[in-house]
C-alpha cells in the first residue's frame, strides 16, 4: 500500500461514525443560512437544523443559538445524497420537558403554565414548550374568566408520551391544598374564639364563611338579635366579617358561627328598661298564624297572641301588617328564657 493509500486511509477513519435517525447527538454551531442552523457533528458534511426545528417563529436563531457553543441535537433524517443529516433542537427540549414532568408528576408538584388558547370544554395551556389541555371540569373559574397569555396553577391528571395525551387540573391544586388547609385550621379552632372569614356563599338558612381552608357555617338565626328575613339583608358574598365560633365537630369536620354573639345582648338592656305592665310602641316584625311578633325594644321581639291580634284589629278597623307601630302591654316578662308576652288590653295588664 501507498504512502497516498495510507493517507487516504487515515483520513477515512476521522469519518468512521455511525449516526443515524433517533441519535442524540453533540454538535457545534458553526453558522446560520436560509435554511436555519449549520452544526458540525463530526460527520462528513455540516449538519443542518431546520428553522422550524430551531426556534419558535418569534425567535431568533443568532440569538437563541451562539457560533461555536456546543449543543445537543436529535438527528431526525439520516444523510442524504450529499451527506448532511438533518438535525431537531425542539424534539430535544421536547424531551427533556417531558421528563421533567414526569417527574413532576409522580411528586405530585404545583407546576404553571400558560394559557395558549380558550376552546369548547376547557383550555390549551403550554409549558416549557409542551401543549397540554384542562377540561372546563378541572377549572376553578369559568373559561370565559380565562385570558390568552394569563398563568394558570395546575397539577398533571394524565401523561402519556405514546399518546402524546398530556391532561391537566386547576381545580386539584385547590383541592388538595384545602386538604392540608383545613387540617391545620381544625387543630387550632375552637368554641369562643373570633376569628376573620369572607362570606362566599349565602342561602335561605344561612351564610357560608371562609375561614381559610374551611367553610363554616352563620346560621339565620346567628346573623342578628334583630328579625332577618334572608340574610343578604344584612350580608352580601365577598364580604369580609368577624364571627365567633360557638362549635366544633371533628368528627364531621364542620364549624357554626355567629355574628350576633359579637353585638352586646339587648335581652340585658331590655332587663334595665322594661316591666310587667309597661305600655310600649312596638313595631310588628311577623305574623304568624299564633300571632304576631313585636319589636318592643332595639333587637327584641314579643308575641302578641292571635286572639290579641283580632281583638285590635276590631278595634282599629284595619288589617295589621308587618312594619305596623302598634301600643301594647307587657303581660309577661322572662328575661332568662327571652321571652315577652303582650296583651293589647290595658286592663289585662294590671290584673295581677
């Protein structure tokens, strides 16, 4: 053999590689043209990186690819006629995002991400490069609430990298969070205590107040010393209150508040202020079919019976209504039970 052969022999094993498709492979940056990104591999020709394996089309390549810094790169087309092999950077981040979320995954772990697009039955959000869907199910606001471009707290449901199947939860990041949440606010409440909430639900028998992880309960008969009808009377959702905790079951995990426990006792002034036999101005609060209730003084009511009733309407020539003032006597007083009875009679009064 020549010393030509040899050399040409020597040169050919600088070439001996065995690249092909799927490879993982390291290469340098050596220049950009029309097409994207020149990369030495160390093959015979300068591999090339598509644009569109580059960079995203807001980007860059000079500036998101430095000439001369090495970089890792997926050979997606093996060589072609004139040697070069194509080359993928996106697949690359691509995988490595998908790593790191499973991983995520299997911790259990909060991630952000994006929100990419609004569409019928819940939203496109995209992280670290990967495109995942949440169902209108798994979201805690409406998606018409939802903005393009806007961050969204999730927790990964499913992935699967075969099915390129990649689902999301808002919803479990609350969830799981109020777990943990309302644990730490039952080990340290208890009857008496005046604690902050903000009132996130109202119905006919009460109000629900966020007290930080969990939801207690204001029943109607808690809102006032006063006679509420409904309690977005005196209540409105978002608002912010004190309440006093009056109990507490472990067991069922359930809170009862009031808001009057915090307003003084008027039964106590009305001790000071009013007698047996006293003459009042009352203002009717209900009528019921036993007779109507009386506001006698500031947040305390007395009932004048059904009989009483008719017998002063007879006398009025009027059908009384609620917001009625009326003059009444008390019959009967019992601070302890808070309990008044009226009469209409002024003589009924007096009988001892």
């Amino acid at each position: 053999m020549t010393s030509k052969e040899l050399d040409f022999e020597e040169l050919l094993k600088q070439y001996d590689y065995k690249f092909q498709k799927g490879d993982l492979v390291k290469g340098i940056v050596c220049g950009y043209d029309g097409q994207g990104v020149m990369v030495d591999i160390g093959a015979k020709t300068i591999a090339v990186v598509p644009t569109r394996e580059a960079v995203d089309k807001d980007e860059n390549v000079e500036k998101k690819y430095e000439k001369g810094k090495e970089y890792e790169f997926l050979i997606i087309r093996e060589e072609d006629e004139d040697g070069k092999f194509l080359l993928s950077r996106k697949k690359v981040d691509f995988a490595y995002a998908w790593k790191e979320l499973e991983k995520a995954k299997e911790a259990d772990e909060t991630i952000l991400g994006t929100i990419a697009g609004v569409v019928k039955g819940g939203v496109l959000v995209e992280i670290s490069g990967v495109r995942g869907f949440v169902p209108s199910s798994q979201l805690r606001a409406k998606e018409t609430d939802l903005e393009v471009g806007s961050k969204l707290e999730l927790k990964i449901l499913t992935l699967d990298a075969q099915q390129n199947n990649f689902i999301l939860s808002n919803k479990k990041v609350y969830d799981d969070s109020a777990v943990e949440a309302r644990k730490n606010v039952f080990s340290q409440i208890e009857p008496g205590q005046v604690v902050k909430g903000d009132v996130v639900r109202i119905t006919d028998f009460g109000a629900f107040i966020d007290l930080g992880g969990i939801d207690g309960l204001l029943p109607l008969s808690q809102l006032s010393w006063r006679w509420i009808d409904h309690p977005t009377d005196i209540l409105n959702v978002g608002d912010k209150i004190d309440v006093e905790v009056i109990a507490v079951d472990h067991d069922k995990q359930r809170v009862s508040l009031s808001l009057k426990n915090l307003e003084p006792d008027p039964w106590l002034e009305a001790e000071k202020n009013i007698k047996e036999g006293d003459k009042v101005e009352g203002t009717i609060t209900r009528i019921k079919h036993f007779g109507a209730f009386v506001e006698v003084f500031p947040g305390v009511e007395a009932l004048l019976p059904h009989a009483e009733v008719i017998e002063l309407q007879n006398k009025k020539d009027c059908i009384l209504q609620v917001g009625d003032k009326i003059d009444t006597y008390i019959l009967k007083f019992n601070p302890s039970d808070k309990r008044i009875a009226l009469t209409a009679n002024e003589e009924k009064s007096s009988e001892d």
